[in-house]
C-alpha cells in the first residue's frame, strides 16, 4: 500500500462538533474533503495519495458503515476486499447484494443485487458482511467480462478456496 488507508468522518458520530453535515458537504464542494458516502467522508490530501484500489476499499468501508445491517459486500466489491484482481479499472460503485426484492434500489454510489446469499457464503471482515472468495467468483463469472472472471478465478485458486458455493444452510 502506498500509505496508510484513513479513516472515515462519520457525520452521525459527532466527533467533528464543529462541523454540522452542511458543513461537510460545503467542504466536499470546496475540495478539502471527499464524499465517500451518504454522511461519510475523508480529507482531500490523503485520498489523492492513495491507489485506485485503496480508494475502492475506503468507499466499500464507508458504505458498508452507513447502510443498514444485513447488506453483504459481493461482487467487484468483495473482489477488492479479498485482493482478487480485476482487469481494467476500479469501479466508482459499491456493489452490494441485499437478498430478495426489498425495495431497495440501485443509486448514484450503490449497485443492490436482489440476490440471496447463502450464511456459508459470507465471511466478516473488518465488521464487513462479504460474500466468500467462492462466491464472489461465482458472481464474477456471471456478471463480469470474461478475462475479469478468469483473473478473479486463478487468483481465488490460490487462495486455496473451495469453488463449490455451499448449497446448504439458511440463506440471507
């Protein structure tokens, strides 16, 4: 990495009591903070010292913090999580599967699957609900370009992963 990944301001934390959420997104327009997410963002400075990649991440943590609980970080998303690779850029949405249909819908920084993701198939990391390295391939295969899922897949082989998605246990 090339520094270290900050952490967000949360506007719902309150630990900026100077800075109400007009304040930040006043800030956001003037360029001294970046918006990551609905009430969520970081200093300009540091966020151009880091990769695409590490942009990526800090966008997904930020998303996943301010959204309600039971979303799971699938697709490029958990591909960036799990350091699996991608063919071409980073993309500038959070993809996130929420299960069945529930009335929820894609917006400017968000892509929702209405997919149902089995519990075995998702891992925690870092207080994240992430669908597993099998599953973010599976996903891969079927929503990606051909030489992204092939990427995905070589180095998911390394991660020594099971490439059968578990087909039983409750599903989210």
């Amino acid at each position: 990495m090339s520094q270290p990944i900050p952490d967000p301001i949360y506007v719902r934390d309150g630990e900026h009591l100077d800075a109400s959420p007009q304040t930040h997104a006043r800030r956001a327009v003037a360029g001294s903070e970046t918006r990551l997410a609905r009430g969520a963002y970081v200093p300009t400075e540091p966020w151009f010292e880091l990769n695409a990649r590490e942009r990526y991440l800090l966008t997904i943590r930020a998303t996943a913090s301010t959204r309600r609980k039971g979303m799971v970080v699938s697709h490029w998303s958990a591909a960036a999580v799990h350091g699996l690779p991608i063919i071409g850029s980073w993309p500038t949405k959070v993809h996130l599967s929420i299960g069945h249909v529930s009335g929820g819908r894609s917006r400017r920084d968000v892509v929702k699957h209405a997919l149902v993701v089995n519990d075995s198939d998702i891992v925690e990391i870092d207080g994240m609900l992430v669908t597993s390295v099998a599953r973010t391939v599976l996903d891969l295969a079927v929503y990606a370009d051909r030489l992204t899922a092939v990427a995905a897949e070589d180095a998911g082989s390394a991660h020594g992963s099971v490439w059968a998605c578990a087909s039983d246990g409750a599903s989210r």
